[in-house]
C-alpha cells in the first residue's frame, strides 16, 4: 500500500484549521452567550467581542461568572473553554 501526501494537501488542510481557529473568537462570544443567566437581558446585550476579544462591559460580570446565578452556576468561562477545547479538536480531526 502505498500513501501520498503532496504539499498541496497539507496546504490546504492547513489552510482550513487556520480559517476555522481565526473563526474561535467569535464562537467563543457565541458560547459565552449562551450560557449567560437572563433576568433583564442587561448581560448578554452589554456583553460584545471587541478585537478578538470578549467584553463583558456591566460591573456584576465577575459575580456571574463565579456561579451568583442559579441559571449558570458554572458562569460563562469555564463553560466556554471546555466547548473551545472539545470544538477545537474536531477541527484538528478534519
């Protein structure tokens, strides 16, 4: 038997892990939505991905994320990262 990967396979595949983990920001933010507790929705509308980056912009944020609500007692970032990780290994799979 014999197996042949040319260069251009492996461009490619890799081409396509860089696109999806240049995607992870934004599937971050989707998560991270997710699993914010809704009372008023203060919380997931004052929460937006700004550069890259997750910003919860509401001064009880880090109370949620410690487990204060009922609703996620886990908060957004342990949550967040577990499905990142899990996510992130069935891109490399591909």
């Amino acid at each position: 038997m014999t197996v042949r990967i040319t260069r251009d396979t492996v461009t490619l595949k890799l081409k396509a892990l860089v696109d999806d983990i240049e995607g992870m920001p934004e599937e971050a933010h989707r998560v991270w939505l997710k699993n914010t507790p809704i009372d008023t929705g203060n919380a997931r509308k004052r929460t937006r991905l700004q550069n890259r980056t997750i910003k919860a912009k509401y001064g009880y944020a880090q109370p949620l994320d410690e487990g204060w609500s009922k609703q996620s007692p886990e908060g957004m970032f342990k949550p967040t990262v577990e499905h990142l990780k899990k996510w992130l290994k069935r891109k490399v799979r591909k």
